[in-house]
C-alpha cells in the first residue's frame, strides 16, 4: 500500500541554450507528488504517516520554494551572484526564514542563503524528478514520483526495497540503533 503526500513549489528558472519561450527567465508553481510504500503497520494502521513524510521531503525540498534554480554553465549566473552581492544578500538576509540545509550532490548545489539552486543539467520536471528521488531514497521507501509544472508533467516509478523497520507505535522508519527518532520506541 501506499501513503501519498504533495507539495507546491514556486520556482524561476529557464533553459540555458534552448530555442524557444523557455529561454527567457521565467518562474512555474509546481506540484510534487511523492508516493511512499510499505505495508500498513499493525497499530498504527498506515503505511508511513503524510506528516512525517512532509517534513522528511521538506526538509530538503524546501531549497526550491522560492527559488532560483540555474544550470552550472548559465551565464546569468555569475551576474545574478554580483546582484545579490551589491545588495547585501548573497549570504542571507533576514526575511530568509525558509533556508534549508546546503546540499551539494552529483546533480546539484543548494545555496539557501541566497535561494540559489545550480544544477548539472536543465531544470525540467523530468529532471526534478531525478533530483528529488537522488535526495530521498534513503530516507523515504519511495514508489513513484509525479511533478507537475505549467502544462508539463512528468512521472516516475520506482522499485522499492521492500519493507523498512518501522515503529509499531507511529510509523516512521528506525534509526540505525532501532530506535524511533519521533517517539523514542526501540526495538
């Protein structure tokens, strides 16, 4: 079974290099949807609580509310970094209450202080879907993934690697010593 969670996410981006309307900076409200699976745990009578999905997600997803997400090569850039730092903004300003951790993968490097997303490759919602399953699949069993942008959509499905100690009392995964972060059960 599976429990399902979704996320608005206000972003500009634009396709470096390519012919078309997308070429110009422009910004999208995607909807990201993540399907977690597992079987129900007796007593809890769910497969993973949403909540705990939502914040698990969110805690890296939040990197891309409200953000600026360029390719590594894009010219703009180095010319967006300058403006932000003329302004005083480039390592953070007050009103930045939502920065989430820096994060740098194969596929991208995460600058919460400014809400600067650089990527390897273009920001499609194909590629949105590599990058959030890249971030997550140690954290959350994750079946399928479905981002929404504009008229754009894409979807995704994924093996999972069949069931993960959970606690009997709430649900969510146990740490390495078999303990649950949330309430404190141990196996």
């Amino acid at each position: 079974m599976r429990s399902i969670t979704s996320f608005d996410i206000q972003y500009a981006h634009r396709f470096y290099r390519f012919q078309g309307e997308a070429q110009y900076l422009h910004g999208h409200t995607g909807v990201l949807t993540i399907e977690v699976e597992d079987s129900v745990e007796p007593g809890v009578n769910m497969v993973f609580p949403c909540n705990e999905i939502q914040k698990t997600a969110w805690a890296v997803l939040k990197n891309f509310d409200h953000a600026l997400i360029l390719r590594e090569d894009d010219p703009l850039l180095p010319a967006i970094l300058n403006v932000y730092e003329e302004q005083g903004i480039r390592n953070g300003a007050p009103t930045n209450t939502m920065k989430g951790e820096a994060i740098k993968t194969d596929l991208i490097t995460c600058y919460p202080e400014c809400r600067l997303v650089v990527t390897k490759e273009t920001m499609t919602v194909e590629g949105m879907i590599k990058i959030v399953y890249d971030l997550l699949k140690d954290k959350l069993n994750i079946a399928k993934i479905t981002f929404t942008s504009g008229v754009n959509a894409a979807t995704q499905e994924f093996a999972t690697p069949g069931s993960k100690d959970r606690c009997p009392l709430c649900g969510i995964m146990l740490d390495e010593h078999g303990a649950c972060p949330k309430c404190g059960y141990h196996k």
